[in-house]
C-alpha cells in the first residue's frame, strides 16, 4: 500500500524516518519563486520562506529520488507516474 505525505519540510520536521521513500519535486530557484508569487505570495515573503528551509541541495542530497520540475504539469505528473511504477516494481521484488 502506498501512502504520500506531501510536505515541504519533511527534513526540518525531522519526520524523515518515518518514510521508506523520500522523493524531492525540485525546479529552479527562479520558477519557484514565480510559482509561489502566483500563489498570492510577495517576492519578499517567498524569498524568507525559501531562506528558512533546508538548502534545496542538500534536501536532494537526502532524497531518495530527485524529479527536476522545470516543466509542465503534464510533464511532471508524467515524471511521478514513473516513480510510481518504479517503486511497486521495487517493492514486488
């Protein structure tokens, strides 16, 4: 059975553990900040956000799987049906 915890700040909650799989959605720093000021966030408030996590590097480096969002939605949904797929083909093993 799979079960998601979709949190931002799964490594600064130390909640890591708790997970068998940690998969990092990351894109680059310009597209997040776009995507959150389009969320109704000002650049100030993005860029304190941003700066009170974990650097996106080392969440990567953490991660068990990184998928790189620069894209579309459609690209990315196609990017975790992978993942998904991947990891039941890992757990029938």
């Amino acid at each position: 059975q799979l079960i998601v915890i979709d949190a931002a700040l799964i490594f600064e909650w130390g909640i890591a553990d708790w997970c068998d799989y940690i998969l990092v959605v990351t894109s680059r720093k310009d597209i997040r900040i776009k995507r959150m000021m389009l969320g109704g966030l000002t650049r100030t408030e993005v860029l304190n956000r941003i700066a009170s996590q974990i650097p996106q590097k080392e969440k990567e480096a953490l991660a068990d799987c990184v998928i790189v969002n620069n894209g579309t939605k459609a690209e990315l949904k196609r990017k975790i049906f992978k993942f998904i797929l991947d990891l039941r083909q890992v757990g029938n093993k």
